[in-house]
C-alpha cells in the first residue's frame, strides 16, 4: 500500500484524501484501494477532482464549514445517533468499520454523486419521526423556515422578503402562531421534526 500526491493510477475512477489517522491505518487505506479509489495522504486532493476526504469519527470537526469538502466518516458505531451526529456537523456519509468492505465502494460513489447515503435498516426509523407539515402552513413559510435553519437572522430574511425588519417579525410572531409555538425557538425544533432542510 502506498498513498500518493501525484497523478492518479490508470483504473481510479475516484480520488479521496484520508486524515493521518485512517491513513495509518493500512486496511482501510486497501480496502479504498481495492474499491477502485485513488488515495491521497494529503487533506487536500489535485484541483479539479472530488473532494471527499475520509476521517475516523474523532477527527470529525464541530461542523464542517467547507461546502465543497465532503467528509465520509468511519466509525466503530453507525447507529441512527451517530448518523444524525455526523449529518449535523456535516459529513456525507458514515460507515461503520464492521461494514466497511460492502459499503465503501457505494457510499464513496454515492458521495461523488452529490448523495448523502445513509443505511437502509436506519432510514425507516428516522422517517417514521417526522411529522408532515400542516396544510396551513404554505410553501413560502416552509421555505422562511428552511432560511431560519441555516441560520438567517432577521435582517437577512427582511432583505430576503423584500421587506422592513419590522415586517419580517411580524410574518414570523404570524407563523409562530400558525404553527400552535411560543417563539422561534419552539417553531425551529417543530420545523426539524417535519424534515425541513437545514
């Protein structure tokens, strides 16, 4: 086994880069390998190739601020606490190390993909949690919220509305209401449990 910063073998049809601490790990840097992917040593892969970057689950950051990184997580655990935990601090993908040869060819080509994979024995579970919205509230408030959970303030929603600061709190104290919540604490959590995205 021998991880590279130059150009990719004939054969790779995907490059990744793996922490320090996967790439010591050799069984891992193989089983990457013998999926067919071109590993690099290096956090950051040649210009122009996917960026997925392999971590262990102590290397995943508070969150993960770089939109075009996408972080696969290996992990001894990749029960449904551990994949809601990884999506939040946005990682594409966790495997868990049990799993790892059956699952990292896929996962890694769902991620280059733009997917972000999840086992199929979790997905039931998480979707059988959320709530479908009620019928009224509209799409437009659905997408205020979806704005709110990627964390907009109110004077970035104002210029999203087209609006004053001072209307755009009084469309949200409305849409508290709408949705039977205290303030906008309340209504975030309850967005969550629809599925929003965020």
């Amino acid at each position: 086994m021998r991880t590279s910063t130059s150009s990719p073998k004939r054969g790779a049809w995907c490059e990744v880069s793996v922490s320090p601490m996967i790439a010591q790990q050799h069984h891992l840097v193989e089983d990457l390998e013998r999926a067919g992917v071109r590993v690099f040593t290096a956090a950051r892969v040649p210009a122009g190739t996917a960026r997925i970057h392999v971590i262990a689950w102590e290397e995943l950051p508070r969150r993960n601020t770089d939109n075009s990184l996408r972080l696969v997580v290996i992990t001894d655990r990749a029960g449904e606490p551990e994949q809601r935990e990884a999506a939040r601090r946005g990682a594409a993908a966790l495997i868990a190390v049990d799993h790892l040869r059956e699952d990292l060819g896929p996962v890694i080509w769902c991620v280059t993909a733009g997917y972000y994979p999840m086992p199929h024995s979790i997905v039931p579970t998480m979707v059988s949690r959320l709530e479908a919205p009620p019928p009224n509230i509209g799409e437009d408030n659905l997408a205020l919220l979806s704005r709110l959970l990627r964390g907009a303030n109110t004077a970035e929603l104002a210029a999203a509305l087209g609006c004053s600061e001072r209307h755009a709190r009084r469309r949200l104290r409305t849409l508290w209401n709408q949705m039977g919540v205290s303030g906008r604490r309340e209504g975030l959590a309850t967005a969550v449990r629809w599925g929003l995205p965020h």
